[in-house]
C-alpha cells in the first residue's frame, strides 16, 4: 500500500499526550494516530447515518434533504436492522 504524508494541527498539550501514550506503549505517534482512526472509522461505520447513506453518494440536494429527513424521524426501533439488500443498477 502507498504511504501519503498529510500535516495536520495540534495544541501542545494534546501533542504532549500523543509523545507520552506512543513512549509507554514503545510506539510511534504515527501508529497511535493510525489505530485510532482505525477504530474512530469503524465505529463511524456502525452508525445507522452512515449505513443508510453510504449507497446514495450520488444523489441530488433535493434527494439527499429528503433522505436525511427521512432518517431524522427514525426511530430506535426503526433502526433496529431486520434483514439487508442490496441492490444494484443494470
């Protein structure tokens, strides 16, 4: 797999933790923030938001407000998953 550099923002104090969690566990920083996004993005990918949009990437404003309203009025029952399908375009 190719490596990208991306730089991004810390406050000190947030980059202290990072030197001292990588320190104790004999990692590096890159490591501790890779597993972290890791687990943040799998978890993400759990959500219910998530699962009910990730097919629908191409769809217009108008379609997109519609679904988001749609699953604004969802409720925890309604989110409970049941069976899944998935379907395709020919």
């Amino acid at each position: 797999m190719a490596l990208k550099v991306m730089n991004f923002k810390l406050d000190e104090d947030r980059i202290y933790e990072l030197k001292s969690v990588a320190s104790i566990f004999n990692m590096t920083i890159t490591d501790v923030i890779s597993e972290a996004l890791r687990e943040y993005i799998h978890k993400l990918k759990q959500d219910p938001f998530y699962r009910l949009t990730v097919n629908v990437e191409n769809a217009s404003t108008e379609e997109t407000e519609e679904i988001l309203d749609e699953i604004n009025s969802l409720t925890d029952d309604d989110l409970q998953i049941s069976t899944v399908r998935k379907f395709t375009a020919e």
